[in-house]
C-alpha cells in the first residue's frame, strides 16, 4: 500500500474514487470494497492497492468466526481438521457405519473400502467364525484359534471364491456337512495346519487349489475328491495317510501333487496322467510299479527322497523317460546309479549306498549329438569317490557345470 498526498479532497481505492461531498465511482468489476476509510479535513490524496487474496482471508476469517460457536458447543477443536492426519481404520470405520443395516462388515474384521469384496480376519484371535456379508468373495481367516464351522457359518457366503483358513485349530467332527455344498464358485480352500482326520465332506467341484497339508489324515476315499474336474493343485503332504486308493484318479486336472511326509508303503494307483510335479518324499515305499512314469505326458519334476528304495524295487528304465527335467532320489538305499533319461537335466543321489559311477546311466551312446543335458548331479553320501569317475565321462556329461562326489 502506497500514500500520496495531495491538493485534492478525495479518495482513491484503485479504480474506486471516493470524493469528499461527492459520488461514488465503482470500476472494480467483480470485486468489492469492505472497509469505509475516513477522509481527513484537510485536501490530501491517499491511493491503496489492496490485493484480492487479503479480501479473501478476510471471508474465510468471517466464516470460520461463525462456526466456531458451534464447534465449540460440540467439544471439539474446529481447526482439527486442518492438522489432524486420520488413521486407516478411521476410514474403515466410516465404510462399516455407512453399511448399518445389512451386510455389515464385522468389528473384529476389516473390510477396505478399495476392495469391498474382501474381508480381512486374520491374526485377530478369533475362536469362532464371524459373520459372513453376503458380497465377500475372499475371506481371511488365517493364523486365529477357530475350532469349528457349522453350517450356519456360510449361509450368506455363496460368493466366496477364496476361502483361507490355514493356522487355525480346526477338527473335522466340527466342520458341518453342508458348509461347503453352497459354494459352487470357490476356487481357492486353504485348511493346512489343522487338526483334520480327514478331508472335510461336500467340497466343491469348482476348486482349483486345495491345501490340506499339515494335518492328521490317515485316510483318503474316492468321495473325498469326487467330481473334482478343475482342481490342479493338491497338497496333502505332512499328515498320516497310509493309504488312498483310487481316490485321485477323478482328477482329470491335477498338475501338482504333493504327498510327502505321510505313511505310504506303496505309489498311490491311478496316479493323473497330466501330471507336472509329484512330490513323494518321506514316506515308506520302498518298489516303483512297472511302467511307473510311462503314463504321463508332462511330468517334469519327480522327488522321492527319504523313502526306502532299493535296486530290487526299481524295473529296469523306469527314469528313462522323455521330458523329464528333476529327479530326486536322494536318502534311500540305491547300490547302483538308476539308467536315466538323456533329457534329464537335474539328479540327486546323494545319501545312498552307491559303490560304482556307471557311466552308461547316462549315456549308451557317445558322440556328437549323443549326450547327457545332465548339469547338476549329485553322489555325496555314498560309497564312491571322485577318482571312481571314468575319464571319459567328460564327453557323456559335457554340459554338468557341477558333480558332487
């Protein structure tokens, strides 16, 4: 703001001319004045710039000074707004007040508003199953102390596609029998590390991905996994099965199988022929059938370390089988390295009784199209050294970057 003085008695407010007995002259345009300043007697000329941003602090000031009354009686800072950062679960809690009234999202649980079709309730030390909205197609339930699902637990959940209950203290005389009948599009049951006896009853057709590892099975029957077209991945590792009879052969799907750490004396029958990894290590078999790998068309990875095998239970290229790329054998009772196939890309022998490098388990044939695709092997546990490798092995397995001896 600038002053002059001068020999007028008048007023000048930018555009605005103010004279002393005179008329108002306003050329503002959208602006206006607030403030009447008072002309002094004698003639002098004061010119104000006055910016519009002051005008407006000057609203927001008039406006705030009204609220504050309010604010005041309601026991609260008005200005709180201004400097207070609000908590995450201040927004979820505004997302489950606007939801009273039906499908509310349980207080032991968070429902984000960026995915409203999740409900997260694990770590929460729950002991019983929450409500179920009826929109919530993926459903945490991990890591908490539930003991049992009755059936009224999933009346409302017929949208659920996730269903993850791992880490929890579940019994398999608890669980309902019609608790998954409804669920017609789950995809996705995570029940490992339970205490199951068995596979609950009534799964649904529609899974792909059952993990029940690390429970107290001892026995699967073909109406365990009845009518289970699309499932593709199946861990039952880690329990006390003794025995499943036929039951996989329903799965027309199953890419992955994992049965280690169980009480099998023999090779499941019926085993899928689209088959990509089977896991079948720490158990007690101790013979492969005839024609044990013959029937698959795509398994790549076989392992069945820490079983009982020996020489005399093996048939004779049994592993000499195009595609496949891991073989595990390691911890079990081998005299002799097994005649493998030239494809075969990873062995593990390690822990045996093997007394001879037979060279012709890798190659029968040697030249330059005629190789091993062996690159990792190894022996370490057994009865060999790494003088016993013939020198001529170089050309065999001229692509194994390691051979532990």
């Amino acid at each position: 703001m600038t002053v002059e003085e001068g020999n007028r008695g008048e007023l000048v407010v930018g555009q605005l001319q103010v004279q002393q007995g005179g008329h108002v002259e306003h050329s503002f345009g959208n602006s206006f004045v607030t403030q009447l300043v008072v002309v002094q007697p004698y003639k002098r000329q004061i010119t104000l710039k006055i910016c519009v941003t002051m005008a407006m602090r000057l609203l927001l000031v008039f406006l705030l000074s009204a609220l504050l009354p309010f604010s005041l009686s309601q026991g609260r800072d008005p200005l709180a707004w201004l400097y207070t950062r609000q908590s995450p679960g201040y927004y979820y809690g505004s997302i489950q007040a606007l939801r009273a009234g039906g499908g509310d999202c349980p207080e032991e649980c968070d429902c984000p508003p960026t995915f409203p079709v999740a409900m997260y309730c694990d770590g929460r030390g729950l002991t019983a199953m929450p409500t179920i909205p009826s929109r919530i197609k993926y459903l945490y339930l991990q890591n908490n102390a539930i003991t049992a699902v009755p059936d009224s637990a999933m009346v409302n959940a017929t949208n659920l596609v996730w269903l993850m209950m791992h880490h929890n203290q579940l019994r398999s005389d608890a669980i309902g029998s019609e608790v998954f009948l409804k669920l017609e599009g789950l995809e996705r049951l995570y029940l490992q590390h339970n205490n199951l006896t068995s596979i609950p009853p009534n799964l649904p057709r529609s899974l792909r991905d059952l993990r029940i590892n690390h429970n107290h099975i001892e026995k699967v029957t073909p109406a365990d996994l009845e009518g289970m077209d699309n499932l593709t991945i199946l861990y039952l590792h880690d329990n006390a099965v003794s025995d499943m009879g036929a039951s996989l052969k329903a799965l027309k799907s199953l890419t992955l199988l994992d049965i280690s750490g169980n009480k099998l004396t023999k090779v499941p029958d019926a085993l899928p022929e689209h088959l990509h990894q089977l896991y079948l290590e720490s158990n007690s078999i101790d013979s492969l059938p005839e024609g044990f790998l013959g029937g698959f068309t795509q398994l790549q990875y076989v392992r069945m370390a820490r079983n009982q095998l020996t020489d005399k239970g093996i048939p004779a290229n049994t592993f000499n089988v195009t595609g496949l790329v891991e073989l595990d054998l390691s911890f079990n009772k081998l005299e002799r390295i097994p005649i493998v196939s030239t494809t075969l890309q990873h062995l593990y022998l390690q822990a045996n009784q093997i007394k001879e490098f037979t060279l012709g388990s890798f190659c029968s044939i040697v030249d330059v199209t005629n190789f091993s695709k062996l690159q990792s092997l190894r022996l370490d546990g057994n009865e060999i050294n790494r003088q016993d490798i013939p020198s001529d092995s170089a050309l065999c397995l001229r692509q194994a970057s390691s051979i532990e001896v």
